[in-house]
C-alpha cells in the first residue's frame, strides 16, 4: 500500500492553498489539512498560500519514506 503524510497547519481564513500540488481550502479559521502520497525515498512537500492580495508564502519540508525490503 502506499504511504501517506497528512500536512496539516493554519493559513490566512479562505485563502487560496496548494499542499503537494493540489488545491486544497482552508476553513473560516484558517486550518487545512491534506493527505499527499509518499514516493519511496525523500519527498520535497510544498505548501503554498496566496492570501486576498496575491501575495504567495511558500513552506516546504523534506519528507522520507522507507524503502520496505
């Protein structure tokens, strides 16, 4: 089976967020979270947010998998 991380965090209440690729909302207070599948090995996961004004903040973390033997 895959191997999954959830990323969760809170953002600016309803901006516009993309976790690992994907377009994913935040709530009225702002949280999300967000299931993203894990390739065997590291795996670069960026969370970007763009708030009302079009400014962009940007979070990564490097996220390893276990190779199963």
């Amino acid at each position: 089976g895959d191997e999954r991380c959830v990323v969760e965090g809170i953002a600016e209440p309803f901006c516009r967020l993309i976790v690992a690729g994907e377009r994913v909302s935040a709530g009225a207070d702002g949280r999300f979270r967000h299931d993203t599948p894990l390739r065997p090995g590291a795996n670069l996961v960026v969370v970007e947010a763009v708030d009302a004004a079009g400014n962009s903040t940007y979070r990564s973390q490097i996220v390893r998998r276990r190779i199963q033997h």
